[in-house]
C-alpha cells in the first residue's frame, strides 16, 4: 500500500519543483528561462556564479537586456519571432570589467498547444577558448609581421648589397676589355675576381636563409629538363676548363618535358657540381642523367654526379649536409666557400620528395645519386629545347616576333631604366661601344615619360625609387601606341630568383637576366635589335 504522502498532489509538485532546481544546479553551464517579453523567470547556480553575484532577488522579473545586454535580448527576440532554436556567441562584461565570452543556445519554450511562451537559454562559457584564439591570434600576427620584416630586410640586404658588386663586376669588366697595360689588366681581374666571389657567398647565404624560412614556393610546371642539364653544364664549362678537366654530361632516354619545380632541380644541380668542381683538381667530373619509369606518365628522374677529386672522410660523411659545415675551413685557405651549399640541396630535395646516397673514399673521388620524382608532360612542343636558353620564356617564333627584327642602317635606340649611376652609366658605355644609342631613365616616372621616344629596346630594372619596374612595364604594355607597348623589355636584377622571375613575365617583360650587364649580355641584347 503507497504510503499517503505520496498520494498527495501538493506535495508531488513541490518535490518535483526541488528536483528539478537541484539538477538544473548541478549543470556545469548556465542555464536560465524567460517569457516572452523577456523577463527572468528562473536560472541555476552556475549563472549566478558567472554573473558574480549572490542576490537571486535581484534578478528575478528583471529584463534580460538588464542583466545581460541590448544583442542578447536582440538574438532572444529572433528566437521568440521565428520559433527556431539559434546559437551564437555572446559577450557579458561584469562590473569589474570582465568580459567573458559564452557559446549561447537559445531555444522556444512551447505550451500544450504549440505556442511560444518564453525561451530557455543555455550558455557554455568559452572565455578560456576565446582567449587562446586571441592570443594564437596575436602571436600569428606578431609571427607574420616578424616573417615580412625579416623578408624585407632580406630584400634591402640582397639590393642593397648586391647592386654595388654588380657596379664593381661591371667598372672591372669594362676596363679589362678597354686598352689598358697588361699590368694593371691582372689587378683588374683580381677585383672582378674578389667582386663575384663575394657576390656568390651572398647568393649562398640568402639562398640558404630563403630555404629554410620557407620562402622558396614549390612552383609545380612544365620545363624541358633537357635544357636544364645542358644549361648547368654549359655555366659550369669554363671552371671545368680553367682546371683542365674533362667535363661530360650524359642523358639516359631523358624525355624532353617533365612537370616539377625547375628552379630546385637546377639549383641542387649547380651546387653539386660546382662542389665536384671545386674538390677536383686533376681529372674529371661527369654528369650521368637517366629516366627511371615507373607508369608510363610517372618516372624518377636519376642524376649522378662522379668526380675524381680529394674524396669525403668516412668518419665525415654523415655531417657534410649539416649548414654551415666544411670539410676544410676557409682560413686555411685552400677550398674557399660558406658550407651552405649541400644544405640547401638536402632543402631543395626534402621539398621535392627526392633523395639522395652519397659515396666516397678519401683520395678517391666522390659519388653523388640523385633522385627525383617527376611527371612526364603530355603537350606536344614542336620547337627545339635549344633555341631558348635558360631565361627564355617564349618559343624561338615567338620570340623573333616579339622583337620585330628590323634592318635599318641607323643605330638602334635602347632605353636603359637603371637608378644606380653607376650602373648605369658604365651599362651605357658597354652598350655603346656595340653601337647602340643609349637614353638613361633614373627612375619608373622618368622612363615613362621618355617612352615615347619609340625604342626598339628598353633594359628595366625592378627594384626602382619611384615606382616599381613591373609598374612601369604593365604602364608601357598599356600604351595605345602598338609600337611602344609592343617594344621588346628586358629586366634585368638583382632579385633573380623564380618567384621574381614570375612576376616579371606577368607584368609583360620578355625576359628576365640577373645583374649585372656584362658584355655577353650586352651582345645577345645587340643581337635583338639588329
């Protein structure tokens, strides 16, 4: 037999109202319950608790805009309007300043009949959340600002430093090639000898910075890996040929196109073998490249460069692709270098997927294997790989088309945008001496105001004072005039990386060369307009 309490309905709606204000206080979130016009009829403990008060008085029938605030009141409102539950976050600043941050679910409270009566809002607070979002947030911020500072100084650093090197190269070349006694032509080659090797431990050590911040983007294109491997072998002759070595590159049913990142895989070419150059001193080094297919669209390309230098101690193999490690130091005097240059390569190669075995024997020579990945491309490319060279973006046709050869008698007219004088003026002297009429434009203002002079040709710098060389090269491709914004521009810079490069080809320069103007640029430019 139920004992009589229990029969009593008072008492069972009293117990169940205590029931349920015990559970709604045991809620770790708050909870709390209004009517339509948005008065508090009701919340637990752990809103008190967040709202920092212990006055339950105080804020029963009191509006929730009162307690929390007007945007609150304003989402509570769509709730009660349109009869659909809505979360959003929601912000509460205590009296003391304390803002907190709260995930709000707010949901219509209905009657038997399916009438709204009020809403029930529960409220997860997330200030502990927000707050490592904005501190994440700040710290991503401070980490970019710090990634663009350092980013510009390395920009500055590499102009600022390089420009005057090219200067010297340029001063030396020029007087090396004027009428000068054979006595001061040795001091002469001493500068300009002193000038690139300082200019190629700067490319090392940019490089090298670029590398391991990240800023060398993987471009992923179509490029004829032949033209790669004849390029690199064909810079690197004359050091071959200065040593007297014999010097051979060999390819292995190569296909022509491959789609990858050319600029890593000429890069890791160049100081691998500029490295097997450097060590040998008496017979050869060979370059050995072959096809590996693996479908038939897929395939590793396998590069082997053999030499028959000094050889790498065993016990000092395992550290040579460490950065800034060299097998002799450079104040001993005898290999001159940074110890970047296999560090950058073991870079280049883990962003690529590639690899690499290295063997050797002190006194024996050295065996470098490389391999990497690529795709084999499918466009049908009628022109030969010779015809363009490295900085070539166009098919010979193209090209020649481009350029308009023209054959009048009268001196061809170069436009030669360049803000350093020296530069510029000594450019123009080698450029004159080939009989070519040569106008100066200091800055990007002064070359579009002279561009209307009609040139056949005109030089652009791109790191200019004014406006930047690709500014003034999108300006002059704009001209109505065909035959101004169709003259042939090349650039040439200090900042000669891929990145650079694309950039360049976008704003509508033909070509692209690294500094400075020497005389075998100087030639090929001549050859361009005649």
């Amino acid at each position: 037999m139920k004992h009589k309490i229990y029969c009593n309905k008072t008492f069972q709606l009293k117990a169940k109202d205590i029931a349920l204000d015990s559970l709604f206080n045991l809620f770790p979130i708050n909870f709390c319950w209004m009517d339509t016009a948005g008065y508090i009829l009701g919340f637990n403990q752990q809103m008190l608790d967040s709202l920092d008060t212990t006055d339950f008085v105080s804020i029963i029938g009191r509006h929730s805009s009162d307690i929390f605030n007007k945007i609150a009141w304003e989402n509570t409102k769509t709730v009660i309007k349109t009869g659909k539950p809505l979360t959003v976050e929601e912000i509460h600043v205590l009296k003391d300043g304390t803002t907190l941050y709260f995930l709000s679910m707010k949901n219509p409270m209905k009657d038997c009949d399916g009438n709204i009566i009020g809403v029930v809002n529960i409220a997860l607070d997330i200030t502990e959340r927000k707050s490592m979002e904005m501190n994440l947030k700040l710290l991503k911020e401070a980490a970019e600002l710090a990634d663009k500072v350092k980013t510009e100084f390395l920009t500055n650093m590499r102009h600022d430093l390089r420009t005057p090197l090219t200067g010297i190269l340029s001063i030396s070349e020029f007087l090396e090639n004027g009428e000068i006694e054979s006595s001061r032509k040795k001091y002469l080659k001493d500068i300009k000898h002193c000038a690139e090797s300082m200019l190629n431990h700067l490319n090392e050590i940019v490089n090298h910075i670029k590398a391991e911040s990240g800023e060398f983007s993987i471009i992923e294109k179509e490029f004829n890996i032949h033209d790669v491997l004849y390029d690199v072998h064909k810079m690197m002759l004359p050091v071959a040929t200065s040593k007297k070595l014999d010097f051979t590159l060999m390819l292995d049913h190569i296909p022509h196109w491959l789609i990858g990142d050319s600029g890593r895989t000429q890069r890791i070419l160049m100081n691998l073998i500029s490295n097997a150059l450097k060590f040998t001193d008496k017979g050869f080094v060979k370059i050995n490249a072959k096809w590996l297919p693996i479908t038939h669209q897929e395939g590793v390309l396998q590069l082997i460069i053999e030499d028959s230098g000094i050889g790498i101690p065993h016990d000092k193999q395992y550290i040579i692709f460490e950065k800034f490690h060299k097998l002799n130091p450079s104040h001993e005097g005898v290999y001159k270098g940074n110890g970047l240059g296999l560090n950058i390569v073991k870079q280049f190669l883990e962003d690529i997927r590639g690899e690499y075995t290295l063997k050797s024997d002190l006194g024996k020579g050295t065996i470098f294997k490389v391999q990497i990945p690529y795709k084999k491309s499918i466009s049908n490319h009628s022109f030969p790989y010779e015809v363009c060279k490295m900085y070539c973006s166009e098919p010979v046709e193209a090209v020649i088309a481009n350029y308009g050869l023209k054959s009048e008698p009268k001196k061809k007219k170069i436009l030669l945008v360049e803000d350093h004088q020296i530069i510029a003026r000594v450019s123009k002297d080698i450029l004159e001496k080939l009989d070519l009429e040569v106008d100066i434009a200091s800055n990007g203002t002064e070359a579009l105001y002279l561009i209307d002079n009609q040139y056949d040709l005109v030089i652009m710098d791109i790191g200019l004072p004014d406006i930047s060389g690709y500014t003034v090269t999108r300006c002059i491709r704009e001209n109505k005039n065909p035959l101004i914004s169709q003259v042939p521009i090349i650039a040439i810079t200090a900042h000669s990386e891929e990145e650079e490069r694309k950039l360049a080809l976008e704003a509508g320069v033909n070509e692209i060369f690294p500094k400075p103007l020497n005389q075998q640029l100087a030639e090929f430019i001549k050859s361009k307009v005649s």
